[in-house]
C-alpha cells in the first residue's frame, strides 16, 4: 500500500496538531477529546472493526446542539488544512518521491517531439504561434471564503519556509509560531458567508488571483518556454508572443443570472483597468528604481529629454499616465467626475515605451539588464493588457431573437418569431450588408430589449484588447449568430468580435455540424469571421441531459465533426471547451483531457474555462499556477504536433452500441421514473444547497421546475455530498455490464490500450467511483427517505455496486485506482474525516426539515448543516 510521501505526512500531522491545540484552548479539553473520540471511531469504523459503525453513529447522534457547530467545523477545518498540505507538497522544494505526480517539463516534452522527426522549425512555429486562453469563470462553486483563502496561502508560505533543511531552531521556531497563529485565526474566523458575493465582487475576486499569483507565474512561465525553445529549436520566443492569455465571465455570463446587467459589465471592466494600472504602477517603481543608467540609444534620449537618467525620465512619464488612469477607473467604478485626460487606454500606449527602454539597452550592449524585470513587464502587457482580462460576454439566443423581433414589429416589417430560418438569414444579412441605422428613433423597447442593447453599448464602447468572445447558449441556427452581430453593429461596435456558438444539450451537440456548416456557407458571414470561428462545447448540460458516458461520446463525435466541417471551408477552428471541475461536468486532469481530444481538434489553439475551486487549486499560488501552464502548454503542444489516434470503425460501431444503452438507462432513472426527483430531493441536501452564499447566480434557471430546471452544478454538488456521485457513472453500469455481457470486453480493453479517449474515459470513471461509498450513502437514505422509496436507493446503490465491478473486471484488477496509488492513499487518510461529517449532515439535514416543518430551525443546527456542506466539498477536492 504506498503511503504518503514522509514530508507531507509530516505537514498534515503539523497542522492538525496546530488545529488541536486551538480547539484545546476554545472550546476546551472536553471539546478536544470529544472530537478525538469521533476520530478514533471514524478510523475504526474504516477497519471495519466490530461494532465501530454503530459506536460512531451512536456518537454522532448524542451530540448537544451547542456541540454540534464545533464538531463539524473542526473535521471542516483539518480537509481543509490536509488539502493546503498537498497542495504545497505539488510545488515543495523537496521532490523525489518515486510516486508523487510530477508534472513534465517543457524541454522533456520538446525532445520528445523532436525524436518523432517533428522538424525543429516546425516545433519553434507552433510555439509562437500557440494560442490557450483560460476563461475564469463565476460558477458558485469556490466555498471557501476569501478571508480564509487568505490565510491558507500564508499557510502554504510558511510551509515554503519550513521547507530548508539549513534552519536555525529559532528560525524554525519562528515559522511553526507563525503556523500557530494562522491556524488559530482560521479557527476563529467563520467559514460560511452569510451573503450572496455580488457579480463585481466575483470579479474582484478573479482580479485577486492574477495579483497574487498569475502575475508572478506569467513571466516565469514565459521565461522557462523561452529557454526550452532555444535549446530544443536555436531560436527563443519573441518578445511580443503572448502563447497564454486570461479572459474572464465574472460580471459577463448574464445566462440565467438577473444579477448580471449592463452596469454590472461596465463597472467590471472599469474594475479591470483599475487593477492593472495599480499592478504595472508595481512594476514601474521597480523598474525606475533598476534603471538607473546614463547609456542609451538615440531614440530613447530623444523621448526623455535633457536629463542624466533617460530610463527613469521616460518610465516617469509613464508613471503619471498609469497614475491618471488608475484615478480615472477609480471615479468611474465611484460615479464620479473621471477626467480621461492623457490616460492610458489602447495596449500599445503602455507597450511602447517599455519597448523603447528594452531596445535601448540591447542597443547599448546592456541585454542582462533588458532582460530582467523589464522584460517581464513587457510580457505582462502584451498578456493582461490595460483591461487585465479580457471579458467574455454570454447570452440566450432567445433574448437576442427577441430583440431583433421587437424591432422588426415596431418598423412593421412582419413578426419575426414566426419567421422561418432562411427569412430570418436574409433579413439579417440584408441588414448587416446595408448602412442604415435599424433602430427606430424615439422608441421604447420592453426592460428585456432594452438591457441587451445597453449592453452592446456597454461592449461598443470598450477596445479589441477589452473583449473575449460573445458566447450564446442555446444556439442552434446561423440566425443566432448573425443577430448578435446585427445588435452589437447597430450600438456603435465597428470591430468583428469573437461571436461563440454554444453548444450543450445532446441536440445541440448532435446539431453543431449542420448549424456550422450553414452559417459558413452565408458568404457575408465567412468574410466577417476572417477564417477564424470559435466554437464552445459544454460539457455540464450534455451530461445532465443524456449521462456522463453519452455525453462524452457526442462531445468527441461534434468536435470531429466541426474540425471537419472548418476544413472544408478554410476556417481555423477554436473548440472552446466548458469543463467543470468533476468528472459529472467534464472535469478531470487536464493533460489526459487535450491529449484525447480527437486528432486534428487541438490545432495550435485552445479555450477552457476555470472554476470555482479548480481556479484556486490550479492557479492559487504562484509556482502551482506556474505548474499549471507548463501541463496545458505542453498538452497543447504535443496534441498539436503528434495528435492521438483516433478510433476504429468497429471501435466507433462499439461506442454506438454502449452509448445507445447507456443513454436509455440514465433517461429511464432521471426522466422517466416518477420518484425520481422526489427521492433526489429527500436523500441529498439539494434542497438545502441554497442556503450556502455560494454565487450571485441563482441555482435553478427558473424557481420551480425539476431536474431539468435545475443548474449542473447543484445538480452534481447534491449526489457528491452524500457520496453516490450518480451523475458520474449512471447509464455507464448497464452499458458495461451488457458489453460484458456480449463478449465484448476483449473489444473494450483494446479500445482501452490504443484509443486516449476510451482509456481517458474509464479511468475517470474509476476516479468517481473510488469516491463513491455505498454505507454512506445507504446511512443517508435510511435518515431521510421516506420507506416507500427506499426501493429505488436500494436499486441505484446495487447498479452503483455493479458499476465498480465492471470497472475492476475491465481493467483486470481487485481494488479500484491501482494505477493511482497516491490519490488512493490521499482519499483514505480523509476518510475518517470526511465519513463524520457525512453523517452529521444527514442527521443535521432530519433536524432541519422537522424544524422547518415547525417554522423554526434552530441557528446552531443551521450553521453546522452549512459547514458540514463546505467540510465534504473540501473532503472531495471539489462541489460541481
């Protein structure tokens, strides 16, 4: 059995040890021993030694309503703490676990693209050329308070420091003091919001992570594929590449959330500039204070004037206009007067003089110092920009369609919801073709148009280096499309934008090819695009609407598709990916992912949205987000050069085959079964989920309805908190079992050995069902179901059973994640942590549906219900 590494086991016994000594303090010894006595039997419940299940429930139900919030918050607590532990331990100075995941280098993957005879030149272009945005996006999915994650990125510091074996006992002393103090900050500080963040405060928190992380790990990124490049190609990046860049949603996905409206948008991208004026004033009083050398090129003196340090006199100016437009942005976000004079507003503004400088000293023979801080601010402003992120846009194409109708009735042109398709394309590229303004003068549309168009306004007024792309959902025909870009051109935009069909559902996802084939045969639309059209993949909705296994499969199938179809009319297509952070939502470890995309897909470019708490987990720190960029990029990379495999005929005739089964068998449980939602509202905490502030978006698209209404994320958050994980794996069991069934298992193992998709796809699957657990989730159901469903839990934990079978018969072996020992370990040293609080939380969820029931639910109960939520999301290492 591996074990963990010795130094992370040293730094989770540390913690937990600093925790205990808190909760020794407040609430006391008899606080203390009491949770020691719930670990203890937690761990022995796991040895399964006799009678320890019910001396932990037993336990568990005993407790006192003022000794229930302790309890939880202090196994919420230790995840928590365990889980900066191997965060830290991904990126600790001391590696060399045989083990541990490691993520490979730039130069190791560029050799070995070199030795498939990938000629060097060929290797150096796409690397230039390279193009992967991260979209951040707002999901409510991040539980964690942002004053905690504060002190946990200390923490994490304070672990770097312990981390030198040339320590004094007082300098260690000093650290583990510090360590002390943090930890008991934590413990006296409320883990759970009582307000819902706002979509500016969401954005101000994506904001947070490119201050305290991305932009330290940029250019240290940048400058590591520098240096593999020339030693791999001769020849390094150029100045001015920007392979990564960042794009955002926060305070742009207006899809299904009132909250998000025109002023929300434009006060974010105000917010935007504020902060990248304030991050490269940073760097500016550095860089004035290095340069202080009298040598410089012609062009240089000329801009600076009479003076004895040029470098500092051009940088000064630059100083005052960052500084003005720091103080612009300010009084705007205020309401304000802002006084835009002489600000800094177009990219090439802050680039130029930065250029000036650089050129300067490579011209006077002075590279080492060029290529310093100065160097890494230039890449910075070619990355982030003035606007800091470029902010996407997402709308339902329904709202667009409604706007364009009131217009078309208010003209008396006819009543264009009742158009058919080919009416509509006509009239719109007629319009788009034409010069006249289409909006009536003196007309006042319904609140719905109105806000649309405001906010086209909004995107009308911003530069190229502002925006993303204009994402729809729900789109289905070149109508869709073109209707955006008819609205945006009649509020004043004069630039293409990145207009983004999203396809989600089965459907649409099955329809993608047909609705992109017809929009690139409109040939005004073929000259807008450029030869360049990016397309989005949800990956949430797909899976919710037909199961993990048929989702994954019409997923690989449009994208194949859809490279097809962008070839055959000579466009670069972008596949932008809509990955959740769980497996449910089409999450995973990213590098797997890119490499079994279908051959052809990843061509030199890449989109991927980041959520919630993989944000935090990839991105939180600056040398883990370093880390992070190094395995998309050479993900990228290599699925560009040396693409996988794609599948067999007979492999494709057998994913058929399973995908048909497993499709009928989900839709029979989740559409068809009538107490199906009856039973998902009893036996989770779905119900419950809404009392935790997650986000600014509402969880359901509308208030009432089923499962159908309700958002992916709740929808996988309910089924992870009482460990079923149904969303992962349902469907799957019956296509597995009667693949088996038929003798196709040697078929599947092959599928397995020669084919990334396949492989990639069992061993996710193996991930989710290893963190199942089939006692928890029965003590779930025997708390809250009412008996006369009982039944169908009984059903589902049976297939869930199979399923795990299935998976370890396939892949030939007797436990599940052989082939993944260290997250294996990982998830049985959390055990014991994460099985009190699973079965708190049922007993806490019976206290709060009978006080509901009387109209009054006690406060202590309510808040242990909400921190057992956040304990298991950080138990599992994600919520949906």
């Amino acid at each position: 059995m591996t074990e963990l590494h010795p130094h992370l086991r040293d730094n989770v016994r540390l913690l937990g040890e600093l925790l205990g000594e808190s909760i020794r303090k407040y609430p006391g010894q008899g606080c203390f021993d009491l949770i020691e006595e719930v670990r203890a039997a937690a761990k022995a419940d796991r040895r399964q030694e006799s009678g320890s299940g019910q001396r932990l429930v037993n336990l568990l139900s005993q407790l006192s309503d003022d000794q229930l919030l302790p309890v939880t918050r202090a196994f919420s607590q230790f995840l928590n703490l365990a889980n900066l532990a191997e965060q830290y331990h991904g990126i600790r100075r001391k590696q060399g676990h045989h083990a541990d995941v490691m993520v490979e280098s730039l130069g190791e993957v560029f050799d070995r693209l070199l030795a498939k005879d990938i000629p060097a030149e060929e290797l150096h272009r796409r690397v230039t050329e390279l193009s992967i945005e991260f979209v951040l996006t707002a999901h409510p999915t991040e539980v964690t308070r942002r004053t905690l994650i504060l002190k946990y990125d200390e923490i994490s510091n304070c672990l770097g420091q312990l981390d030198h074996d040339d320590l004094l006992p007082v300098e260690r002393a000093e650290i583990v003091g510090r360590l002390r103090q943090l930890i008991a900050e934590a413990w006296h500080t409320d883990e759970i919001r009582y307000q819902r963040p706002t979509a500016v405060d969401e954005a101000k928190w994506g904001f947070a992570v490119i201050e305290n992380s991305l932009w330290q790990a940029l250019p240290r990124f940048l400058r590591g594929l520098d240096k593999s490049l020339i030693e791999a190609t001769g020849s390094g990046l150029p100045i001015d590449a920007a392979p990564l860049r960042f794009a955002s949603w926060m305070g742009g996905d207006r899809d299904g959330n009132p909250n998000v409206t025109h002023e929300v948008t434009r006060e974010v991208f105000w917010l935007g500039r504020w902060m990248a004026a304030d991050l490269y004033l940073r760097d500016i009083q550095t860089l004035r204070a290095e340069l202080s050398m009298w040598e410089a090129s012609d062009a240089l003196r000329e801009a600076a004037g009479e003076t004895r340090e040029p470098y500092r006199a051009v940088l000064g100016q630059l100083r005052e206009r960052l500084l003005r437009t720091r103080d612009w942005a300010e009084a705007c976000v205020n309401g304000e007067p802002a006084d835009d004079t002489d600000i800094l507003f177009e990219n090439e503004e802050l680039i130029t003089p930065l250029q000036l400088c650089y050129d300067s000293l490579v011209e006077c023979g002075l590279d080492a110092i060029a290529d310093g801080l100065l160097l890494d601010t230039i890449r910075r402003a070619h990355t982030f920009g003035l606007p800091l992120v470029r902010l996407d846009i997402r709308q339902e194409a329904g709202r667009h369609a409604e706007a364009v109708g009131e217009i078309v009735s208010e003209l008396g042109l006819g009543d264009y919801e009742s158009w058919s398709e080919k009416q509509r394309e006509e009239f719109l590229v007629n319009e788009l073709q034409g010069r006249r303004p289409l909006i009536p003068r003196n007309w006042e549309p319904s609140a719905n148009v109105q806000e649309v168009l405001d906010t086209c306004a909004v995107i009308a007024d911003q530069t190229p280096e502002s925006l993303g792309s204009y994402v729809i959902s729900m789109a289905s025909q070149p109508s869709d499309v073109l209707s955006v870009i008819l609205l945006l051109r009649e509020s004043g935009m004069s630039r293409p934008l990145r207009v983004v069909p999203l396809f989600e559902t089965l459907d649409d996802l099955r329809g993608a090819p047909d609705t992109m084939t017809a929009l690139f045969q409109v040939d005004w639309y073929r000259e807008y695009c450029a030869g360049r059209q990016e397309v989005m993949i949800g990956y949430s909705d797909s899976a919710k609407d037909a199961g993990q296994m048929m989702a994954a499969w019409a997923q690989y199938q449009a994208q194949e598709q859809l490279t097809e179809v962008a070839r055959e009319h000579g466009v670069h297509l972008t596949l932008f990916h809509g990955r959740g952070g769980t497996v449910g939502r089409g999450g995973g470890p990213a590098n797997r992912a890119i490499l079994s995309q279908p051959p052809g897909s990843v061509n030199g470019s890449f989109r991927i949205t980041e959520q919630g708490e993989m944000i935090r987990f990839k991105f939180g720190l600056p040398r883990l987000a370093e880390q992070s960029l190094t395995l998309y990029a050479t993900a990228v990379i290599e699925a560009t050069l040396a693409p996988p495999p794609g599948p067999q005929d007979e492999w494709r005739d057998m994913m058929d085959w399973m995908t048909e089964r497993s499709l009928k068998a989900y839709r029979q449980v989740v559409r068809e079964n009538p107490d199906f939602v009856t039973y998902f509202r009893q036996a989770t905490p779905e119900q419950a989920l809404g009392k935790l502030a997650l986000g600014s978006r509402p969880a359901r698209r509308k208030a009432t309805g089923g499962v159908e209404s309700l958002r992916a994320i709740p929808w996988i958050f309910a089924w992870t908190q009482m460990r079923m994980m149904l969303p992962s794996w349902l469907g799957s069991d019956v296509a597995l079992k009667e693949a088996a069934e038929a003798g196709h298992v040697p078929m599947l193992r092959e599928m397995m050995e020669r084919w990334p998709f396949f492989k990639t796809y069992v061993d996710m699957l193996e991930m989710v069902l290893a963190k199942s657990d089939l006692r928890i989730a029965s003590y779930y159901e025997k708390t809250l179901v009412e008996p006369e469903l009982r039944h169908l839990g009984e059903d589902l934990r049976s297939r869930l059973a199979d399923c795990i079978q299935q998976v370890k018969d396939l892949k030939q072996q007797g436990e599940l994640l052989l082939d993944e020992p260290v997250f294996a370990h990982s998830l049985r040293v959390r055990n014991p942590y994460t099985d009190p609080l699973h079965y708190l939380q049922a007993e806490l969820l019976r206290r709060d549906r009978e006080s509901e029931d009387r109209g009054e639910v006690p406060e202590l109960v309510e808040r242990a219900l909400k921190v057992t939520m956040a304990g298991i999301a950080a138990g599992m290492r994600n919520t949906g």
